[in-house]
C-alpha cells in the first residue's frame, strides 16, 4: 500500500527508535516547548516533529501535498544526527 493509500487509523504508529540524539542533549528544546525530533516507525516510515509551515511555504510547481499532509521544518543538526543513524 502506498503512503498516499494510508491514513493514520491504518498506520502502524508504533516507535521503534529515535533517529540522532534526543533533543534534551542536544540542546534543541526552546523555551516555548518545541524539540525537534525524527523516528522511525515499526513500518519502516518516519515520524518527524518540526515547526508547521505548511501554509508558509510555496511548494515547486512539481511538488504537492494532499490535505491530510504537513509541512514541517527540521533544523539541520536534528537531521544532520539522524543521519548518522541511517547508514
């Protein structure tokens, strides 16, 4: 089933672990409560918090998201040490 096929009721939501470092040891919470994270997903997909700019930002003329989609920001040393855990 492709992702576009999904929707959260038919997604295994189970975490299997944090990609890079939690966010307390990075340093990447700010005071207001936001702490970027990546996980990857008992499927094998990806769960990302981040900062919800999905009607900030304009897409390319070749991208799209469908309504049930969000653009999220993820500061480049919280994707950067997920990284490393991907190879």
């Amino acid at each position: 089933m492709s992702i576009e096929q999904r929707d959260s009721g038919s997604m295994d939501l189970t975490i299997r672990r944090r990609l890079g470092t939690a966010p307390g040891e990075r340093g990447a919470c700010s005071p207001d409560g936001q702490c970027p994270d990546i996980f990857e997903l008992a499927s094998g997909d990806f769960a990302v918090i981040g900062v919800d700019v999905t009607f900030d930002l304009t897409l390319p003329v070749d991208a799209g998201r469908s309504e049930t989609e969000r653009i999220v920001v993820v500061p480049r040393p919280v994707f950067l040490a997920a990284m490393r855990d991907l190879a």
